[in-house]
C-alpha cells in the first residue's frame, strides 16, 4: 500500500484529539513528516505524547516536502495555507470551513484544477455511517419531503476530550494571534460585503461558519441524495450575544422547509444535536453524539406507522469512526484516484448560504 509523506499545520484540539492520533493509527497509508504550531509548549507536548517531528512555522513545513497537507489552523489561515499547498504541488486535506466565503473557495477550486491535485474538505459528519444509512433509507422520497430541522446545544468540547490528553497552550505571542482576529474580521467583511459588528462577526464565525455549516453540509448532502436542487435561505438570527445562530431555507420551492439552529452551553456539560426528516408518511431522526466521543455510535431511529398503529426502529452499521473513515478516503483518493465524497464544490456551496445567512441576520 502506498504511504503517504503528510505534513500537518496547528496542533490544537482536532489535531490531538483526532487527526494526529488517526494519522499515526494509519501508520500503513501516512507517515507524518511534521507537525507546525507557533505555540512552543503545544510543540513540546506534540513530541513528547506522540512522538513526531515539530516546527514553528508553515513554511518550516512545506520545506520538509510532504506529498500532502492536513490544514488544521484556525479558520482564517485555511485560504492561504491550502493554496499554498496546492501550489507546491501537494494534495490538501483541509478543515472545515474551507473558507469565510464563496468567493475565497472559488480561488482555491481554480488552484486545484491547476495542481491536479486532491483538495478534500473535512466534514467527517459525511461518514458518518448513520448519515449513509439514512441515504439509503430515504432514497426515491424526494417528492414527499415535507420537513427537516437541526437543533445543537453544545459547550465547546470540554467534557469529552480530558480523556484525550488534550493540552491547551496560552503561549502563542500575542501579536499571531492579533494577526488571526485582523484576518478573520477581514475575510468575513468580505464576504458579507461590509464591516460587521462584534456580535455579528462572532455569529458567522462561530454558530455558522464553523459549528452550523456541519449540519448544512449534511442537510445538502440529504438533498442531494434526494434529487432537489432548489434550495434558496429565507430567514437567519444572531443572538445570545453571537453564541447562537438560526436559520431557515426553503426547498424545493418552498415544498419543504429546512430549519437550522445551533447555540453554545458554556455552563452546561451536555452536547445535543438532532436532525428529524419528516415525509408525508415517516420520519427519521438522528441524534449524534458529542464528536470527540470516538465510537459512539450515531443513533438513526426510523418511525412509520399502518393506521393507528406506529412503528419506531433503530437502524444501525458498525462503529466506523467519522474522523478515521475520512482520512482513508483522501488516502484513496489520492492514492487510487477515487471520488472525493467531500469537495471544495460543496464547501463552495455551503459557504454561499452562509453568506446569505450572515447578510439576512445583519439585516441586508
């Protein structure tokens, strides 16, 4: 099998929780060549718990020549650095979201095409083996869609990665990460084309760009499986001072409704996310589990009903995990050309709702 030279820029919480743990559990198909992080204790951490090679800085990385590039940075850096990637020739795995707008991930679609290179998007939520089964499930349904809603409290990971190890470092100088919010606070005002107000940049960078676009992506990816195409936003709010983020779409011409929210539960030791699909005669709900609980299964319950009498069945497949499934399939991809399941396309396509989302809960 061939092995794959992958270099992996930040070491913050998804790194070591999950992709350099993956990487190194896949030992057949990546060998990391380093891990980049400014923060000195994080590198230190990095090599004495996983035992890999760490540098300061990206260009550090890019000189150890990697075949690819796992882009696990904050959010502003995923542009740059995947274009970067893909202009030294290397295949980019890169965190979601690919970028604050379209407009951005058109550039990157064009740097791919020009590579002939992989770019895979990390929405592990799409392998998520219940997601497939609710596919296969719904398939030939699409006329009858009546109804999808996504609901997600979430505290931000701190109950369930202690037992990962996970190390958060405060020694990253101040003026990087000055430099992180001027980028990010840039790259949103772009895309909503003006300057947004501190709750409104808090709302699109965090309960849309990076917590609700996951459940966006799935919501299209449903939709897609089902043959509808026409989906246009109708509505979207800030609120809980841009901890929380709602929005509503229309589909297939306002046929169905698809209603997304999400909110942050500092104090609350309880993560909850449910999407229910509703057709004329069943439903079916998935509710996930907190992401950093690696194996545990996503639950797929499947109601019907014959007259009075209801029916409620769990559907199940395995214990694949998402974060693992994900990376053998860039390995694939990369390796033996295959399809990539989650593309900039898609990115492209998320990222321009939530553009519209951004601009109808800023009130233009």
């Amino acid at each position: 099998m061939k092995k794959i030279r992958i270099g992996v820029a930040g070491a913050g919480l998804i790194a070591q929780v999950e992709h350099v743990p993956n990487l190194l559990a896949l030992a057949d198909r990546f060998e990391i060549v380093g891990v980049a992080d400014p923060s000195p204790a994080t590198r230190a951490h990095m090599a004495r718990r996983f035992g890999v090679h760490v540098v300061a800085g990206y260009d550090e990385l890019l000189a150890l020549k990697p075949e690819a590039m796992l882009i696990a940075t904050p959010d502003a850096y995923h542009v740059d650095y995947a274009a970067r990637a893909l202009g030294a020739g290397l295949h980019v795995f890169c965190e979601k979201p690919l970028g604050y707008g379209a407009a951005e991930i058109d550039g990157l679609i064009a740097a791919r095409d020009a590579a002939g290179r992989v770019l895979q998007v990390g929405y592990m939520k799409r392998f998520d083996p219940a997601f497939e089964l609710l596919l296969e499930a719904t398939k030939g349904l699409g006329a009858r869609l009546r109804y999808v809603t996504v609901e997600v409290n979430d505290p931000d990971s701190w109950p369930f990665v202690g037992h990962h190890g996970y190390f958060r470092a405060d020694d990253v100088p101040q003026e990087l990460r000055a430099e992180g919010g001027r980028l990010r606070a840039a790259q949103i005002a772009r895309a909503l084309g003006r300057e947004p107000d501190a709750t409104t940049l808090r709302g699109y960078a965090g309960p849309f760009a990076s917590s609700m676009v996951h459940d966006l992506n799935l919501a299209m990816g449903l939709f897609g499986s089902l043959g509808i195409g026409d989906v246009k936003p109708v509505s979207a709010s800030i609120f809980a001072g841009g901890e929380g983020g709602a929005a509503t779409l229309a589909v297939n011409g306002g046929q169905a409704l698809c209603q997304l929210s999400h909110v942050a539960v500092p104090g609350l030791a309880d993560y909850h996310e449910r999407i229910s699909v509703f057709f004329d005669d069943r439903r079916f709900e998935l509710t996930f589990p907190s992401p950093y609980l690696n194996h545990f299964p996503t639950r797929l319950r499947a109601y019907t009903s014959q007259g009075e009498r209801l029916a409620a069945s769990d559907l199940r497949e395995g214990y694949g995990e998402p974060f693992v499934r994900e990376l053998v399939a860039f390995h694939e991809a990369v390796a033996h050309g295959t399809p990539v399941r989650n593309t900039a396309e898609h990115a492209r396509a998320d990222m321009a709702l939530i553009e519209a989302f951004g601009r109808l809960a800023a009130g233009g």
